[in-house]
C-alpha cells in the first residue's frame, strides 16, 4: 500500500536544524524502507542509472558554468556546496543510528592556512629547508 505524499520542506538559506534534519530523517528512512524491499539486481539497476543521470547533469554544470563569469561561478558554488553539505547532513543523521555499536567519532574540521609565526629571515627561501643545492 503507497504511502500519502507528505510535503517534505528545507530553508537552507537560513540554515538547517538538527530538528528539521532529523523529521527528513524519518522520511528517508521510509524511502529506504520501500527501497529494501527491492532485489540487489534492481537496487543495482536504479543505482546504476541515477549515477549516470548525476554524471550527466554534473558534466553540464560544469560546461555551463564555463560560460558564467568569475563572481558567478563563485555564487553558485557556494550555494551548490550549501546544499551537498546539508545533503549529506541528512545522510549522516539517518545513518548514525544503524551503526550505533560503533562510537560516533566527529572527524576534526580542516585547518585553514595561516601563516606561521616565523622567525625574521632576509632570504626569500631557506635553503635547508628547500632541498639541496645543485652540484
């Protein structure tokens, strides 16, 4: 019996919530419920397709944006990598879960690269540090 179509909202322009992740969470592991029902031939086949659809729309993305100017790219970038990050928000609040036998270990954000405090050198480059010199 087909489930009722509930509306299903995000409003990632001020952000998502961990309340709203985890209602979108309960609707996808309703999807994955209708989906694991399939066989490993057909969950194989619509994997297949879809990552092939994705490649596809992926590639004329990047042709289109080709096109755009600099300060465009960088919006839609930015936007797009928004939304692939709340994407995979979702992901991770419905799988974490499953795989509550293994400690939920958060993996440290990506330093930025900052200058180091360094000692004052007049030389452009540091020869011991840069490799030996030519013989």
């Amino acid at each position: 019996m087909p489930r009722r179509n509930r509306a299903r909202r995000f409003e990632p322009r001020y952000g998502v919530s961990q309340v709203t992740l985890d209602v979108e969470a309960g609707y996808l592991a309703h999807e994955a419920e209708d989906y694991s029902v399939l066989s490993a031939s057909d969950l194989d086949a619509k994997r297949i397709e879809r990552h092939a659809n994705s490649k596809h729309c992926w590639d004329h993305l990047q042709k289109l944006l080709a096109n755009l100017g600099e300060q465009d790219q960088r919006t839609i970038h930015c936007l797009l990598f928004r939304d692939i990050h709340q994407l995979l928000e979702l992901y991770l609040t419905y799988i974490r879960p499953k795989v509550s036998s293994a400690p939920t270990v958060s993996l440290p954000l990506p330093k930025r690269n900052k200058p180091e405090s360094a000692s004052f050198n007049e030389w452009l480059f540091d020869l011991e540090t840069s490799g030996k010199e030519k013989s």
